[in-house]
C-alpha cells in the first residue's frame, strides 16, 4: 500500500527549521547593522580626528570619554586617526569608554579603553 502523504509531515518539519533559521539571520543584522555597514566606521573615524584636533589645541588638562561599540578599536598616533572593525559576533551589542587625555603643555593625546 502506498500512501502519498507520509512525506509531507518530513518537509513541512524542514521549512520551519529553515524558516526560523533566516528569520534569525534577519532579525541578527537588524539588531547589529554595524556588522554589515561602515558607515557608522567612518563616521567615528571623522569624529575621533575633528576631537583629536580638538583636543590638542585645547589649553590645560583635559580627559574626554568617549562611548564606543566594542565592534571598534581604535588608534591614535599624532595627526592619525585609525578605526578598525573586529569580526567579533556579539562585539557590536556591548559598547565601552575611550577615555582620552591630554597633559597641559603638551600636544600628547593617550588612549585608554574602559569596558
């Protein structure tokens, strides 16, 4: 005897386990479009050198925070400023504080990063 719908109880399980599947992809890159996209990158690059220049033309002791994704590190090296992006997966849900600070007297800007 052969029965026609015993196969259907099989694929119908297999498109809800693709199914939940991208819905979780999509819903992963909504939540974290910076790990698609390096707009939010440049843009921290830009604002990192414009407060570097800031900075050092600023007179007396000065100690800046500044909140950024984990998904980021950063250099600083004189008039440079580099951004760099980790392929970290859950880097770009958590953020921490780059503490900037500047002696008076001195055009020297130190980097510290405070999780």
């Amino acid at each position: 005897m052969d029965k026609k719908g015993q196969e259907h109880q099989f694929f119908f399980a297999f498109e809800a386990v693709l199914g939940i599947l991208v819905a979780g992809i999509l819903i992963s890159v909504s939540a974290n479009f910076d790990s698609l996209s390096n707009v939010n990158k440049i843009y921290a690059q830009e604002d990192l050198k414009v407060l570097v220049e800031t900075l050092q033309a600023s007179p007396g002791n000065i100690h800046y925070d500044y909140q950024l994704k984990t998904l980021y590190d950063v250099n600083i090296e004189k008039d440079k400023v580099t951004v760099t992006k980790s392929d970290g997966l859950l880097d770009g849900y958590t953020y921490y504080n780059l503490s900037l600070t500047k002696e008076q007297g001195s055009e020297q800007i130190t980097e510290e990063k405070h999780v």
